[in-house]
C-alpha cells in the first residue's frame, strides 16, 4: 500500500536508535500476536508505545511461526491523521488490504477516541486475514482484543543510594538516560560523583522513556545536579527545552482527549504527593461536581493510559503531568478544598498507622507508614494550607516512624520545621518527641532546652501523659550519655507517672525496656534474665529487653544463651528497619563473636555497625556523640588480628551489611 496522505503507509518508521530495557515486553507482544487478531500496547504518553511497535515489526517479533513468510506489515499514523479524513479511513483500509496477509500498525489510537474501536471492529470483520497492533493510551475495549500494558523503566530503587555494591548502569532508566545524554554531550560519562544525581532524575521522571530522553537532551547546558533542582522545580518547562516530542505537548493533547470528570479528577488528583488507591481518590477527589462514586469511575477509566502502576490496586500520576494537572486546579480554584482533604486524609492515614503500632501488628504499621510516606510528608509540611499545629499532629502521630524504624533524622527535621513556625506556646506533644529524638542521637544540649519548655507546656495543657514521656526523654539523654544511674531514676518515674491506658506514644511497653536497659549497667541482678523477654503486644519493645538481657548474660559468662537472645531482637529490629537497635546489638553480637573467638567475624559486623550509623545519623550534628569511641571489642579486634586482616574483614562487613552476616542462633 502506498503512502495516503495522514500518514498510512506501507513503510515501517526507522527503528529507534537506542532500545533499552523492553526485551519482556517484545517478547510479550509476539506471544500475544501469535494467538490473537487484536493486541493493543497501552499506557501513557512517552511510555515507549510506538518504540516498542516498531521494534517489534523491524524485529520480525510479530508472533508468526519459524518458517512462514511473515506478513505484510502496513503502518498508520493516526496522530497526524487529519479529523477531516478518519470516515474515510475504514474503506481506504479496506480496500488497499483485502485479499492477503496483513499485519496493521494502528499508532495513537486515542486520537480518534471512540470512532477507533469501531473502526478495528469493522476492519476486523471485513478482513479476516488481517491482525492489528494498536498503541494507545486507553484499551479500545472491543472484542477480541489483547491489552499489554508498556510499564516505565526500571529505576535504581531509593535503599540502593549510598550502597557501594549498587550498581545504577543495571537500571535500563539510567542507561536510556546515559545513551541519550552522551548524545547532547559527548564528554558526558556515569561516574561515582554524579551517579546518585543521576539516579534521582530517573525517579524523579518515573522512568518514562520520553521524558528521559528529553531532560538528558539538555546535559550540554546542565550538570545532572542542576537539573534535577530544574525538574522538581518546574518540570514542565524543564522538559520543554530538549529535544524530541515535547512532554508538555503530550500533555495537553492527553488532556483535551478526556472527558469533563476525567479532566475533574486528573486536577485534583495533583494534590497526591505519592501513590494512591480508590479509597484515599475517592475521599479527596470526591465532592462539588465530582461525587464520590463519579471520582471512583472516573479514576477505573483514566488508570490505563495517565496513570503509572503503583502496586496492587495503586497507581500515581507522573510528575510532568502532576505539574500540568496542579496548574489547572489552581485555575479552576478548587486547590484549597482538595488539599484541606488530603491532609484530613493523611492526618487518618498516620492514626491508623498508630493504632496499628500499638495493637502489636508493628510491621503492618511500618508498611503502612512508608507506603504513604510521600503523602504523609506533604501533610507534615508546616507553610501548606494546614499550617504548623496540624503538620505536628501527624508528625506526632508517626512517633515510631521515627523513634522505631529507622528515620530518627528525618522525624526530627519535620518536627524542628514544623515547631519552627508554630506560635507559642508550643504545643507540649512536639516538644516531647523533638526531645526524645534529639536525645536519641546523643545530643543532650540540644535536648535540653526543649525538656524544659517541653515540661511546662505539658503541665500547662495538662498532659499527664506527656509528662510521662519527658521523663522518658531525659533517661534517654542520660543513657546515651553514660550516666546509667540518673537514666533508670528517670525511666522509673516515667513508669510511675504513666497512666493505665496511654492514647499516644510508645506506652508501657517501651518505658519498661527503657528501665530494663538502664539497669543492666546499674544493678544487673534486678534484671530476670532467667525469665526471658516478656510476652506482650510490642516486638519493639521486647527487642530491647531482649538487647538488655544479652548484655547481663554476657556478665555471667553466658555467651552462648547471650548470642541466642541477641539474635532474636536483631531479628525483629531488622523487620523494624530499628537502626539504632541494630546498631547497639550488632556492636554488642561483635563482642560475643569476640568472646568466642570469632575474630573475623567481630570485625565485619563492626563494618557493617558503621555502615548503620552512616545511614542513620546523616546529621552531621549527631556525628560527634558516636565518634568518641568504638566498641570494646575493638581493641581486642585489633590485638588479635593483623591490621590487614582486620581492615579487609571490616570493609567486607561494610560493604556486605547487617543482614548477610547474621549466623544461625
């Protein structure tokens, strides 16, 4: 078939210079082709619809059997195809392919909208030997087609940064990204300085081909640092000074293909920071002229072609079209009701996750938490329309976040921003917490000032539980300050002072760990080693008990049953994402290895201690408390072992981490 004028032609499109990352997906639409008339690549714009089309005809990747002349494959832009011309476009069809072999290339099938369907169907029927490869955002929804959904590249994953052994180049994102960006700048080379940067662009743009195609096209005017601070500033106009189909352009086009309630719920579904489900769309998205149930049929019909897979049941909107989508409701005015929603939302979001915590299901409660962490940040962001008292409720709420899980550095940083720009008196609740984890990090001056101002606010509200929790705090501070003696009065008066049901905060559990730890330093035979850990609804807490009654064992010379205990609570601080747990048991697993003459195995988990405190404390502020000594064992270590034994078995630890090292109990 010649040329038509629109853009139907018997010529296939070059095969793209650069094919990275799609070898499923090839593979996936030849086995569907082989079996079926009507396969349709699906997903947004940029996604690499057309790319994959192509290299699947210029690949002979089209599901025909080994030994039979593959068909005449005939090609049809219908994005350039003019309105004008689409009646005429099913008998063009017809009469140029009838009678013969013919695999049809449909590009851009969301051009038409509806017409395309009924046109495939009548191609279909009038055409028995034809088979059609569609690409378009939306499935056509016709009989017998077979929807492939096209997914973004891979990306190198957030846990993968500051890993030595990562490898960012793995990431087909990050090739396309290097392919493309050589090409702008032919100096341009992957390096240790600029991997991380580099990585952090591919997420940023969701791993979608297009767009990554167009922010390395601008690397001859920027370094990836710079335009990572480009893209997360304004992504739009970024994408629009590279090279290519511009993003903005896809954009638009996509937003005038939808229908008034898809545009509705595309603008307000910008307020999301992170990945989203029917539930919290409906919940936000769901009022004025969008009721709850047309946000969630709306929602079932945008997912296919402008929302990225999130999960199970999840999706989120790409950042070029987040940004198109957020200057939209801005125009339309529905902004501040749509995020007074959202934080409403989150602020649930975050009870629920404590409620969870405290019914003992603490992993659900972390899986939660970090599942919408991106939300639950933008809710804890004191100059949004919420305001400070609000940021801080949520940040509160997510106490074990903080404290338990992990990000002690990042929970501080919300509650400083938040206290920050909160009037006074400052509520007492944030003080508390803002405390607990400066102390956490060994810093006891800073401390300090927010105990005082934390105690008076509590007494002036009257918190009787926070009262509790001060107490609490100040232990904390003289326990990692070494004064074991001051840290168990504390913990015994938070214990007194605590009511029976606590609504908020780390409850008994925790404070009982607390005194439990304290006084294995100060009177290790009040401590019922013999009984074990107690039995209760905090693994959080029983790890700690179970860290405290290692520590007492070892005393009495029971390494062994010391080790065991040990192992236990390093397994539920691991499940936790406990870092400072697992720093203060794996220091303490060293020394049992030690005892037990395991001396290359000591060193290595002291590698891998250091490999935790570099992660945990990122605040340079809190570097100072850990680098006044190593642990005992080190010296020993080093007594035992050749300095290069011992700093080739610490570099391994280091580099292989916490978890692979663990032995059997």
């Amino acid at each position: 078939m010649a040329e038509s004028p629109g853009g139907v032609r018997a010529m296939v499109p070059a095969e793209p210079s650069s094919f990275v990352g799609r070898e499923d997906e090839l593979a996936a639409t030849a086995a569907l082709l082989a079996t079926g008339r009507l396969v349709t690549l699906t997903g947004p714009a940029g996604i690499g619809k057309t790319r994959l089309a192509i290299r699947a005809v210029r690949t002979g990747r089209t599901g025909q059997p080994a030994g039979r002349r593959a068909p005449e494959t005939v090609w049809a832009d219908l994005a350039g195809l003019p309105e004008e011309r689409w009646a005429a476009l099913e008998g063009e069809l017809v009469d140029g392919l009838a009678g013969r072999p013919v695999l049809l290339v449909l590009d851009g099938c969301e051009q038409l909208g509806e017409t395309c369907a009924g046109l495939v169907g009548q191609l279909l029927v009038r055409l028995p030997q034809l088979r059609v490869l569609a690409t378009s955002q939306w499935p056509l929804g016709i009989d017998p087609e077979v929807c492939l959904p096209v997914p973004p590249l891979a990306v190198p994953p957030v846990e993968a940064e500051g890993d030595a052994a990562a490898d960012p180049a793995a990431y087909p994102a990050v090739r396309l990204f290097t392919e493309r960006a050589l090409g702008a700048d032919p100096f341009f080379e992957l390096t240790r300085r600029n991997s991380a940067p580099v990585a952090r662009l591919c997420r940023a743009l969701d791993g979608i081909p297009g767009a990554l195609e167009l922010a390395a096209g601008r690397l001859h005017q920027y370094a990836p640092e710079q335009a990572l601070r480009r893209v997360e500033a304004d992504p739009l106009r970024f994408l629009a000074g590279g090279a290519g189909r511009g993003t903005r352009g896809d954009v638009e086009r996509t937003h005038r293909l939808c229908s008034p309630a898809e545009r509705l719920l595309w603008e307000r579904l910008s307020v999301f920071a992170g990945a989203f489900d029917q539930a919290a769309v409906e919940a936000v998205c769901g009022f004025g002229a969008l009721s709850t149930e047309e946000a969630g049929e709306a929602l079932r019909r945008l997912a296919p072609g402008l929302l990225l897979d999130a999960g199970p049941g999840r999706h989120r909107l790409p950042l070029s079209v987040r940004a198109h989508a957020a200057r939209q409701l801005l125009v339309r005015g529905d902004h501040t009701e749509a995020a007074r929603r959202h934080h409403e939302w989150y602020r649930l979001t975050a009870e629920r996750s404590a409620q969870l915590w405290r019914a003992g299901l603490q992993r659900e409660a972390r899986e939660l938490a970090l599942r919408e962490l991106p939300d639950l940040r933008l809710a804890m962001n004191p100059v949004g329309g919420a305001g400070a008292a609000a940021a801080l409720e949520v940040a509160v709420a997510l106490w074990f976040l903080w404290a338990a899980c992990g990000l002690l550095v990042e929970g501080r940083r919300h509650l400083e921003r938040a206290l920050a720009a909160h009037p006074a008196p400052r509520p007492a609740r944030a003080l508390w917490l803002t405390a607990w984890l400066v102390g956490c990090l060994g810093e006891a001056d800073g401390a300090d000032p927010l105990l005082i101002e934390g105690w008076a606010a509590a007494v002036q509200e009257g918190e009787d539980t926070c009262v509790a929790y001060l107490a609490h705090a100040r232990g904390t501070v003289a326990l990692w300050d070494t004064r074991f003696d001051d840290a168990a009065g504390e913990f015994r008066e938070a214990l007194d002072l605590l009511p029976a049901q606590p609504e908020f905060g780390p409850g008994r559990g925790a404070l009982i760990a607390a005194h439990t730890l304290a006084l294995s330093w100060t009177d290790p035979s009040a401590v019922p080693v013999e009984d074990g850990p107690p039995t209760g609804a905090d693994p959080w807490a029983r790890a700690w008990v179970g860290y405290a009654h290692a520590q007492v064992l070892r005393r009495e010379d029971q390494v062994r049953a010391a080790r065991g205990e040990l192992l236990r609570a390093l397994g539920t601080q691991l499940a936790l994402g406990d870092l400072l747990g697992q720093a203060a048991a794996a220091e303490l697993l060293a020394a049992l290895e030690t005892d037990l003459g395991r001396h290359r195995e000591g060193a290595m988990l002291l590698g891998a201690v250091d490999r935790i405190r570099a992660v945990l404390l990122r605040d340079p502020r809190a570097a100072a408390f850990w680098a006044r000594g190593r642990a005992p064992a080190e010296t020993v270590l080093r007594a035992r072992l050749s300095e290069a034994e011992y700093t080739r078995a610490y570099a391994e630890g280091a580099r292989a981490g916490l978890r692979t090292l663990l032995p059997d109990a």
